[in-house]
C-alpha cells in the first residue's frame, strides 16, 4: 500500500495531512463522545481536562482533523487531475 502512496504522486507531507486528520478526529470527536457517554475521558479529552479547559475543545481539535483531512483531500484530487493531463 505504500508503494502505492508513493507512485500516486503523495509525499511524506501529503501523509501527514491524512495521519494527522484522521488523529485528530479520533481523539477529538471520539474524546467528546466518549466523555458525552460513558462520563470518562482519554486522550486528548483528558489533558484538556487537566488542564481545565471547556468541554467543547475536544470537538474544536476534531473539526481540525476534519480540516486536515479535507486540505489533503483537495490536494489528492488536484494531483491526480494534473496527473491525467500530462
């Protein structure tokens, strides 16, 4: 699958995007339901805890992720749409 990364035209950059998305969201949003559920927190949730931040916070570094993972999104198809011109 690496390979493939790599022959599709995305850089150590282009996966970072897409690493750190997809680790935001989880410990954003997935920090926030959990906390919503079962009344306990992990991660990223239980720092801001600690450090008595609000309880929206965690969803502020989820909708980051989802920011990341849009931008490499963007990024993605605009490389592929150069790709097939060339």
């Amino acid at each position: 699958m690496a390979n493939h990364l790599r022959k599709s035209g995305s850089g150590t950059g282009q996966g970072l995007l897409w690493l750190f998305g997809a680790i935001l969201v989880v410990q954003g949003f997935g920090s926030a339901l959990t906390e919503a559920g079962w009344d306990t927190s992990f991660g990223v949730a239980g720092l801001m805890r600690a450090a008595h931040m609000p309880v929206w916070t965690t969803l502020l570094v989820g909708l980051a992720g989802v920011v990341l993972l849009g931008v490499a999104a963007r990024r993605h198809h605009a490389r592929k749409r150069a790709g097939r011109r060339s």
